[in-house]
C-alpha cells in the first residue's frame, strides 16, 4: 500500500486510466477492493484542483448484473467513501436506477448505480426509464460518461454481456471504462483486450499472486 491508501493494483488502474488515458480490465477476488480501484480515480479526477478534472468525465454510470448489488453500492456510497480520504468526494449525492428504483431517470446524477439492462437499454436509444421521444438523452449521457462495469462474469451469456462489449467496441476513444471481474481466465482476458484495446490488470501472474 502506498501513502494515498492505494494497494499496487487500484494504483495502477489509477495510474492507466487518468495519466495513461488506459482502459482497464481488472481481475481481482472480492473483497480485494475493486470499488475502490474503479471509484477513486473518478472521485479524484471530480476535484477542481486536480489535473485531471478537465479530462475526466465528470459522470460515471456503475454497471451491475443484479438490482440486489446496485442496492448495495448505492445503500454504502457514504460510508465506504470516506474511508478513501477525499473529503469532496462525501459531497456528491449517487442515484439508483434499476427497474424497482428510478432515482436518475434521465441518467443525470454525477454517480449512478444501475443494472445492465438500464445501462444497455439506454445506449440503444430504447431506455426502460423513459419515453422513446427522449431516448437520445439517455444515450448521450452513456457516451459522455465513466463506465464501469461490475461482476461482468455474471452478465448474461447470451445478451447483456455480448451487448457490452460490442458497446465497448464502438465507444473506443470516447467513454474511458473498466471491466472488472473476479473468475475470467487470463487467456479470455488477454483476448478481450485485444479487442476492446484495453489493458489487464495485473499484468502478470506475479502481480496477481
């Protein structure tokens, strides 16, 4: 651990995403602080007085596969928070948007914790929160954001998932994201990579160990 608090695999997607302008694919167990690797270089980049305010977005839209986890995350945004030592960051005010709980309909809080399906759903000009005739609001605002995308193993194999990554493909350049996940094999991480011109976290089998 370094002295922001940071252990060497949140540092390093730290360092890819706001120095490197990186997109990641990080691999690590629960409970290694993956929330932490994916939420940090937002909340820092959120600060006026950083560098990488002006090249960040100021939006991030935190993909889950079940309403259960974006319960979670949203329910512990505070608390988990301040562990991080970024006192502005306790200022922002996340939303809920899943199927059960509409809390950012427009897709417009700074921070929003939602299902796949409302992340997916919007990209393609059909969101589940809204009309059709202001689908184009939701889309923008995927576009325009930081996406992470959580659990990515257990989105489903025949539709959420492929979805994503072809998103991904077609956001190259445009929307910095992370892809995290805790079982994938390192040759399918490797490989989608590739695809997605993105960067594994760790890099090896030594950093992983």
């Amino acid at each position: 651990m370094n002295d922001s608090g940071l252990w060497p695999h949140q540092e390093r997607v730290f360092d890819l995403l706001l120095g490197e302008r990186r997109n990641v694919i990080l691999q690590a167990p629960t409970g290694s602080g993956k929330t932490r690797a994916a939420l940090y270089p937002f909340l820092t980049a959120l600060d006026f007085d950083t560098e990488y305010h002006q090249r960040f977005p100021h939006k991030c839209l935190y993909s889950v596969p079940m309403r259960v986890l974006a319960r979670q995350f949203y329910e512990e945004y505070s608390q988990t928070v301040r562990r991080y030592g970024l006192k502005y960051a306790l200022g922002i005010s996340p939303a809920i948007q899943t199927g059960e709980r509409a809390g950012s309909p427009e897709l417009s809080a700074n921070l929003i914790f939602a299902t796949i399906d409302q992340t997916l759903s919007s990209f393609l000009l059909a969101p589940y929160s809204l009309p059709l005739r202001r689908a184009n609001l939701n889309a923008a605002a995927v576009m325009g954001s930081y996406l992470v995308f959580d659990e990515f193993h257990l989105y489903a194999p025949d539709s959420t998932l492929p979805t994503a990554l072809h998103m991904l493909q077609m956001l190259r350049g445009i929307a910095p994201f992370v892809l995290m996940t805790a079982t994938f094999s390192r040759d399918m991480l490797n490989g989608l990579a590739q695809v997605l011109d993105a960067e594994v976290v760790p890099g090896s089998d030594e950093e992983q160990e």
